[in-house]
C-alpha cells in the first residue's frame, strides 16, 4: 500500500482532512525517529488518530512490529514477529500461552521507511506551498544556500507577538496632542518614511521629546516578545538551520540570538560601528549584524533620518559591509517590496550588493514579480491560503537543506 493510498484509505475511515493526517503521520516520527517504542510509549504519547495510524502503516509494510517476551517457566527472554510461533523456552504457543509469557508489541521505523515518509510529506509540503511557475527560482536558491546570507525583517517576529515597523509607529499614536499632528504623523507612516515619522514624534509629542526617550519605549515594546511560543508556529530554529555563518538584520529585537543560544551556537550581536575591523568579526560563524542596533546598546539604535542617512552614506561603513558579504547573495526574510521602507533601504544597499538576491514573499502577483526582477531580486513565491506562514517557511527551508 502507497502512502498516498493509506492517506486516502484514513481519511474515509475517521474524515480527519488530508492535512490532518500529514501532520499525524510527521508527528509519529518525530517523536519516535527510528528508536524503537512500545505499547505503554503509545498511550502516553500518541493520539487515537496516530494509534489508527501505527496499523496501518504496519499494514503497508512502512512499520516494524516484533514481540518481545518473557518466559516465566525458564527466565528466558526472546522476540519474534508473529505471536502464533512456539516460545524458545518452554515450546508452547505464544497467543496460546499468555498467562505464561510477559509479551511486550515493539515498533520502530527503519531508516528507509522513516525517510521514504519524511520525502513523501515534503513533496506533499512543497506541492501545496511553491509557487510552480518560480520553481528555477527555488533550484538556484538551492544551489546558493552554502554561501547566501539571511537578512531578517520584522516580519519574522510578528509571530512572537512584535510589531513590524507600521505598527511599531502606531503604538505613538496616542502621544501626539492634537488630532491634526496624528494625521501628519500617519502620513509619514503612509509613505513609508518610518525615520521621519519618528522625528516629527520626537518633534510635536509632549511625551516623547529626544532619542533617549524614544529608544526607551521602543525597548520597552521589544521586551513584551513571547519567546513561549512552540516551535511550529515560528522559524527561528529553521533560520538556525540555515547555518549561515552570517545574519543580517534591522530587527532592534535579540530574537535570533536568543534561538541560536538555544541550539548552542551564539556569537554576540554586532552594530555596524562594531565592523569597523574585520578582526571584530567571529571566525566560527553565525555572527548577527544589527544594521540599526538593538536594544542591548540604546546608544547604537538607530531612530532618526540623521542617523539613517549617516549609516547609509558613510563610505568607510559601507565599504567594510562589502567586505563582509562579497559576491554573496541575500535571502530577504520579512520584509516585503510593497514596503516603502524597505525598497528605500534596498536601494541605498544596492551598491554594494553586485549579485543576484532572493526574497521570500506571501502570494506575489505576477507584476510584483517581474518588478523584482529587474532589479536582480529573485522572488520564491509561497502559497499560504491556511494563514500558516511558519510551516511554508518551514516547508522552505528543509527543501533548502536536502542533500546539503
């Protein structure tokens, strides 16, 4: 029996949706990997779905099952596979003799089981995620992923409950006086020009007068992240996974060092007036560069047109960044084109980028499409009608580490 035949025979059987049962059969050997477990390890972990799911996997030839027994009568222990076989010890059939025997049902996937289910259900992923008509894309992409280097945007901790950079700034909404100064302020927002809506905050707001006083709450929003959140519904072990000896982020959040640290690979955050000598620079990877500081150095974040025009203007800095990356192409994470912010940020990056790039984008139109590009950026096109951004991600990533 296929595993596609076992999806659909299931499916009739308990009306659970195809997904469902995807994600059981995942579940299944993700717990269990190819060790062996046994009756007891299924009623404590295991649902009644994935209980279903055991026989018939076994019925399909994809699970192993031997009987493990004791025989009272001669202390001895042995397995077998069918319990109408004779007992070594005492000679009496096993179903037959039960009250004589401690029979223990063990199971385990074999590596070649385990991996024929993982590539099936990959496949499945990436059928229901990649955009098909991007798939060169998604082949060069794999083809670059030993030296791209992922540059996170906000987006990528919206799942820990942060706000991207628009509703960071209509978190201030409520410290301007006058009705007629939000509606200014909204503007800036609207035209994407995030660092002047800052300086007129800074400039009208009776609560918030200087940088100083800024940076505060800005610190103060970061800090609310949800770092409890399980791992499926975010993708920062999956960024981990990447293995990129470099990150790149205007995050003012520490969420990536904070997953990195889990997996036990942290290096300290860098601000860009760190790079200054390459020496700075760590020699086993997974270096994070903050492009506009981070709440760990208040004096380094950047939150005003001066400082951003400063960053991005300075020879000497941009020369060092170019240093740092090459001839590397970026993976833009959590950012999107449709962001004023972002396309002015990418074109002031622009000199000193000289290869092609990727980005990550949600639903792309084709115009959004052929817009990128012409200016060299290679969009990989993930279909997401579930509302499950982090699995297509995840969906991403693990065909980015096939074979590699």
């Amino acid at each position: 029996m296929s595993l596609e035949i076992l999806i659909d025979t299931v499916k009739n059987e308990t009306e659970e949706s195809e997904e469902k049962i995807q994600s059981s059969i995942l579940n299944l050997i993700e717990k269990f990997g190819t060790n062996h477990f046994n009756d007891d390890d299924i009623q404590v972990n295991v649902s009644n779905l994935e209980i279903l799911l055991c026989e018939k996997l076994h019925e399909a030839g994809l699970l192993n099952i031997v009987f493990q027994y004791h025989c009272h009568e001669n202390a001895g222990d042995e397995e077998t596979k069918n319990l109408s076989d004779k007992c070594s010890y005492c000679m009496k059939i096993l179903h037959d003799g039960a009250r004589d025997h401690e029979i223990n049902r063990v199971y385990n996937f074999s590596r070649g089981h385990y991996d024929k289910i993982v590539s099936y259900i990959s496949m499945k992923d990436e059928q229901k995620y990649f955009m098909p008509e991007l798939q060169r894309n998604f082949e060069n992409l794999k083809k670059d992923i030993d030296t791209i280097i992922p540059f996170l945007g906000a987006g990528v901790s919206i799942p820990l409950g942060l706000p991207n950079w628009e509703n960071l700034l209509k978190n201030f909404y409520e410290y301007f006086p006058k009705e007629h100064l939000k509606e200014v302020y909204r503007d800036f927002i609207d035209e994407g020009d995030f660092f002047g809506a800052l300086d007129y905050l800074m400039d009208k707001s009776q609560y918030i007068s200087n940088e100083d006083q800024l940076k505060e709450e800005i610190i103060r929003i970061m800090a609310t992240a949800n770092y409890n959140l399980e791992d499926e519904k975010h993708n920062f072990f999956d960024f981990v996974e990447l293995k990129s000896d470099y990150y790149i982020t205007t995050n003012y959040d520490l969420a990536m060092e904070r997953y990195l640290t889990l997996a036990g690979d942290y290096n300290s955050p860098i601000c860009m007036d760190e790079i200054g000598s390459l020496r700075n620079m760590s020699t086993t990877g997974n270096s994070i560069i903050h492009l506009h500081g981070h709440i760990n150095r208040k004096s380094a974040m950047i939150v005003t047109n001066r400082d951003y025009n400063k960053l991005y203007t300075k020879k000497g800095t941009m020369m060092q960044l170019s240093a740092i990356l090459g001839t590397r192409p970026l993976l833009f994470l959590g950012f999107s084109f449709k962001d004023k912010f972002f396309v002015k940020m990418y074109e002031k990056l622009i000199s000193i980028l000289k290869t092609d790039h990727y980005i990550v984008l949600f639903n792309p139109e084709l115009s959004e499409i052929k817009e990128l590009n012409m200016k060299n950026v290679k969009v990989i096109g993930l279909n997401v009608t579930d509302g499950n951004h982090a699995k297509a991600i995840k969906t991403l990533i693990n065909f980015l580490n096939q074979n590699n």
